[in-house]
C-alpha cells in the first residue's frame, strides 16, 4: 500500500534537513574564524616575547622601549604615510574594477589597462614614500634616542648581546613555525581531513615551489631569479643616473626624473614575470588542493 505524505509534513522535513545543514557549514566557517584569531593571538604572543628577549639583550626596561614603540607607532601616523599608501592602493583597486567592467576577461585591452593602472599605483606609493622619508627617518632616530635613553632592566648586562639578539631572533623563527603549524593542524581538524595526509601534500607543494635538485627550478624559484633580473637592472640603471645627472652639475629634477624611469621600468618587469611565472605556481597549487581534497576525512 502507498503511503501518502502530506506535503506539509514533507516541506517540514525539508525545512529540517535544510536547518541541520547550516549549522554544520556554519559550525565550519566559526572553526575557521576561531583558528585564524588564534594564529594571530599566537603571532601577537610570538612578537612581544621577541621584543622583551630583544630589550632583554640590550639591557633595557621593556615598558619603557615600549612606551618609545608606542611613541613611533603615533609619529608614523602623523606623517600620514600608511593612510597615504591606502589611499593608492584603494584608487589602484577602483581602476582595475572599471578595467575589469569596461573590458572583456581574457583581452588584450583588459590586461593593458590593468597594467597601465598598476604603473599609475606605483608611481603613487613612490610619491608617497619619498614624501614621507624625512619625517619616518626622524621617527626611527626618536625612537632609538628613546629606547636609548631607557634605564638598565638589570644589574648585570648580558654576557654577549649580539649572540643573545641571535638567539632571540631563533626562538622567534620557531615560535612563529609553532604558529604555523598550529594553525594548520586547526585547519585540517576544521575540514576534517587527516591532517600527517595533508602535511605531505604540503610538502609536495614546497618542493613544487622550491626544488631541491634543480633543473628545472621550482616555480617560486623562478619567480624570484626573474625578479632579482629585474632588479639588478634597475639598480645599475640608477647608477647611470647618478653617473649622468648627480647634483652639482646638473639640476636634481634631471636625476629624479631618470631614478624614476627605471622604478617604473623595473616595476614593469616585475609585473611581467609574475604574468610569465603564474602558470606555474598556479600549478603546484591545484595540485596541493587535488592532494589535501583526497586525503581521508577524520
């Protein structure tokens, strides 16, 4: 006999399955939320016990270098140099959006103004940044006159500073690795994947990234070689600058016109081996998801 369900009774069910649903995927996105505060947590934690150790190596009261680092954090904003950057930044990613509106995905057209817009951002923030020299370099030299001026935080300096500063800076690197590698394990519980059958899939992808035993290099690798290119021929093109155009001779306007011609070309190439070496790196990457989405669920 056919059991008639009332379509009430299966549009509550519905309703049912649909709220047992949500909870789970949100009860996912709170799992996430909650891993990436606490690698941040674990970070803050990391970089004040670096700062104390540091202070520690030069014999200095931490609350009082932390008042001067509180001091240096206001007077980089005073000189308005991060709102500045923002502001380039937010003007960048409007352009690239009207690029992206006004011209199809995958054109030539799109990809030149894109390219033209990112040209105009650098030439932004290079604005920014040689506005804000003179005011950040007396931040820093009022911070170190401050931090300076701190009293001992003990009787009896360490032995060796440097090589305290040295293993202060270790134990960051580790702590920090610490952190990492938490928050991975945080991820994978979160997806509920086998967390030691993706850490190798990680480590696959490093290898992808950084091979040991080139050729070929590792897709990173290459990345990196083509931007150091890039740089050093911007490097010696701003030699010649200073060959050409150094003050007293000739007038400054001459030899920062030229310093900022070949950021922008060096800028330009940059850009061009990112484009060149995408593919690549987009590789290892579908590679590692393909990986870490067929290890076993847990």
């Amino acid at each position: 006999m056919q059991v008639r369900v009332p379509i009430r009774s299966v549009i509550a069910l519905a309703g049912l399955a649909l709220l047992v649903a949500v909870p789970s995927a949100r009860a996912t996105d709170s799992c996430r939320d909650e891993s990436k505060q606490d690698f941040k947590d674990c970070k803050a934690d990391a970089k004040e016990t670096f700062q104390a150790a540091k202070d520690a190596c030069l014999n200095r009261d931490h609350e009082c270098v932390e008042v001067c680092r509180a001091n240096r954090y206001d007077c980089r904003q005073a000189t308005g140099f991060d709102a500045n950057i923002k502001q380039c930044n937010d003007t960048l990613d409007a352009a690239k959006d009207t690029c992206r509106q006004n011209n199809p995905a995958g054109s030539p057209e799109r990809d030149m103004c894109i390219d033209q817009a990112q040209v105009v951002g650098f030439q932004c923030r290079d604005s920014a940044r040689e506005a804000a020299k003179a005011p950040l370099k007396q931040c820093r030299k009022d911070f170190q006159n401050c931090a300076t001026a701190c009293p001992p935080a003990s009787p009896q300096a360490p032995a060796d500073p440097k090589q305290c500063k040295a293993d202060a800076k270790a134990q960051y690197k580790s702590d920090q690795a610490d952190c990492v590698e938490a928050f991975q394990v945080d991820k994978d519980a979160c997806r509920h994947r086998d967390h030691t059958c993706v850490e190798q899939c990680r480590a696959d992808r490093q290898v992808c990234f950084h091979n040991p035993n080139p050729p070929p290099p590792g897709a990173e690798d290459q990345l990196n070689a083509d931007i150091a290119a890039c740089d050093a021929t911007r490097d010696q093109a701003k030699a010649n600058c200073h060959q050409l155009y150094d003050p007293p001779h000739q007038p400054a306007s001459d030899l920062d016109t030229c310093i900022d011609n070949a950021q922008v070309a060096a800028f330009e190439c940059r850009d061009q081996a990112r484009e060149n070496d995408h593919p690549g790196i987009k590789a290892c990457r579908q590679t590692f998801q393909t990986c870490a989405q067929a290890c076993p669920m847990t």
